[in-house]
C-alpha cells in the first residue's frame, strides 16, 4: 500500500533524509536520463548516499533504471530516469464560462484533459463546488481505475486568494470571503490528499515555468486573458504571491480615470479597456458565446475588417502600456500572454511591443520579449497540477509502507 506518512524516526534525521531525496528526484527530472555518479557529481552528496537514495526512489516507484550507456569515459553506467507510473496530480481551473480538470503524471505528462462549460455569474460557491467535486469524483475514478495514486489537488480562481485558500474577491464570479479550500475538501468527504487552491494567474505562471517553452526562465510574467487580466509573476526562479496572496492583480491598475467601468466598480482598468470584453465592444454576451464572438473577431481579422482591426490595435495599445508598467518594475525575461489573448495575438503583439519599446526606460524594453502561450486554455489546470508536483520536488515524497 501506498502511503504519504513520515517515517516514525527523529524529525531532523527523517528531514535531512526528505530533503536529500528531493534533490536527488529534482535531479532526475531535470536531467535524465542520468547515472548516480552524476548525481553525486553534481549535488555534492557522496556515491553511498546517493546509491541509498535512489534506491528508496526506486521502491516508491518515482525513479527507474533505463539501461547501460556506454558513451562515458570508463565503465557503462546504468541510467535512471523519472517513473512515477503509479501517481497523478490534478489541476482545476474554475473560470467565468468554463472549468477546466488536468491529470499529470510525475513527468508532467497529461493523462487527461476535460472541459466543460460553467456560467460563473450565475452560480453561488455551493452549487460551484458542488460541479468541481463531481467533476474531482469522475478523475479520481479514472486514475482509481488506471492504479494511479493522486498526490493532491490545487483549483484555480480568477480572484484574490489568500494564503489560507479563502478567496477573498473574484469580481468577475461575484464571490467574497469564500473558504474554497475548506468546502472542497468537505465535499470531497477527506479525499486523503491534500487540497488547494490559488489565483488563476498564478498557477498559469507556474503551468509555463514548468511545461511551457520558456521552461526554466528565471524571470517570467504570464497575463491571463479570460474575462479578467491578472498577472503570475516568477523573479529568480519563484512564484511571487506577496505578503498575503494577493499579488499580481495587474488587471485592476487604472490606466484611464474616465475610462469603461470595471467589474470592480472602478473606472478605466486595465482588466476594462483591454480584458476580452473590450475586444468583444463590451457586448452583452452570455459566457457561453464568448468564445463564438471570439471566433468571429479573428474570422474579421484575417479578412482585414478596417473596424476589428481598429479595435484589436487599440487593445494591443493598451496592453503594450500595462506591459511597460510590467516591464518598468519587475524586468522579465518574457510576458506570456495566455487565454483568450492567444488566438488574437497575430494582431495584438505588434501593437503591444511598439507600446512597451517608446515607455520603457530601459534599451530594448530592457530585453523583455513578449509572447503566446503554448498551453492553451488549460494552462491554469495545468499549474494547479504544477503545484502538486512542487509539492513532491519540495519533499513530499509518497512512500511504500
């Protein structure tokens, strides 16, 4: 049986050991396939301890052997690389027109992907988790049946998130002070992994760092592009939430006093003149018929409509001056535009890189690119599942009891 209790040793002993066990998995993954002289070479741990770890990654499954490589200089080496076959990590995107489920195994590949239509505005919190634990249930049921342990769940909302997963406000659902986390795992009845939840951006950054082209890159900004605009913000290598959560809100910095109203009461947002809905003329849409006018947008676009090229480049203008601010503060290597913005982004980026060039002080908007996303529309599921597996990199390690 699989289990993710500690061992019953002194705590500093069993710490240094989890530690040093994820290390060495972090190693693997970033590296594989790989030998255990070139963990030992790398980490500093020596050749016995490391031949200690492994092993005990091999028995929970998380590490195999894959062969001898004989292109070394002296004796072939027997190469390990990431299993993990037996284990899922699930990500959920609660979004205004859609929720979004990801499995992931430990490498990161997707075992499934499910989307569905949500009318957000018009849902309370109990009736929204009542849709995410079915929808939880159905996943749970197919990894049940696949033999896949789950390591943990992470939702994702498009709203400031607290670091105790309430969610304080989500204008664009209508929610405050909602304790997610805790209603969640009440109406999973104790899943028996562990349950959380954060803003929607934030884990679309992580979704990037870890799986998206620019993997790796110390210093990424990822935008979403749904109904709302807010930011997932990664310096040196880390997600930056702020002292309390509540970082990131981007879509909520005023660019024109006398501007469109926001959803937040203010007037003039970035989230107002340049979110979806300012692509979209602030038509009355259903959430459901967002994705049909969209759609229609670029079929305009691509045929050179003099009016819907007029508007995508006032969009992109704006954009372009919320990336400067982006640009001006944080100095990313790259922002990522994600959601809805990809598909408008043939017509968006121009627009939105000569803006960044003439506000940003720094030559060459200080070396900041701006992109696509990659991942599609389950980029937020997909870092809710990141999480997860930050979790084990972090040394919450499941273990063969």
């Amino acid at each position: 049986m699989i289990t993710s209790t500690s061992d019953p040793q002194p705590a500093d002993f069993a710490d240094v050991r989890a530690t040093n066990l994820a290390v060495v998995l972090r190693f693997v993954r970033e590296h594989a396939p790989c030998s255990r002289a070139d963990i030992a070479a790398s980490t500093g741990l020596n050749k016995a301890t490391v031949s200690s770890l492994v092993a005990d990654l091999i028995d929970r499954r998380l590490v195999r052997e894959t062969g001898l490589t004989e292109n070394r200089v002296g004796r072939p080496a027997t190469m390990l690389v990431l299993d993990g076959s037996p284990y899922a990590a699930i990500g959920v995107e609660i979004n205004v027109d859609y929720v979004t489920a990801v499995a992931v195994d430990l490498s990161g590949e997707r075992l499934l992907s499910w989307r569905r239509s949500f009318q957000g505005p018009d849902v309370t919190v109990p009736q929204a988790m009542a849709v995410v634990a079915g929808l939880v249930r159905r996943v749970t049921t197919r990894m049940a049946r696949e033999e896949r342990q789950v390591l943990g769940l992470t939702v994702a909302v498009p709203g400031l998130v607290g670091t105790d997963g309430v969610v304080r406000v989500a204008p664009n659902l209508g929610w405050r002070d909602a304790d997610l986390c805790g209603d969640l795992a009440k109406a999973l009845r104790d899943p028996g992994f562990p349950v959380q939840v954060d803003n929607d951006a934030n884990l679309a950054a992580l979704a990037e760092h870890r799986f998206g082209p620019w993997a790796g890159t110390a210093d990424l900004v990822y935008l979403t592009g749904g109904i709302g605009v807010g930011a997932g913000v990664i310096l040196d290598g880390r997600l930056r939430r702020g002292g309390r959560g509540y970082g990131g809100e981007i879509g909520h910095i005023q660019l024109d006093p006398l501007g469109a109203e926001c959803r937040c009461g203010r007037r003039g947002c970035l989230e107002a003149v340049a979110g979806i809905g300012a692509v979209l003329e602030h038509a009355a849409l259903s959430p459901a018929e967002v994705e049909v006018a969209l759609e229609e947008t670029v079929r305009l676009a691509r045929t050179g409509d003099a009016h819907t090229l007029a508007v995508l480049a006032g969009v992109g203008r704006d954009l372009g001056r919320g990336v400067s601010m982006i640009a001006n503060l944080l100095n990313p290597e790259v922002v990522v535009l994600g959601g809805y913005y990809v598909p408008l982004a043939p017509w968006l980026l121009p627009e939105i890189e000569a803006e960044a060039r003439g506000r940003v002080i720094a030559p060459d908007a200080g070396g900041c690119r701006v992109v696509a996303s990659a991942l599609g529309y389950g980029a937020a599921a997909l870092g809710g599942a990141a999480r997860v597996l930050d979790l084990v990199d972090s040394g919450r390690l499941p273990r063969i009891s």
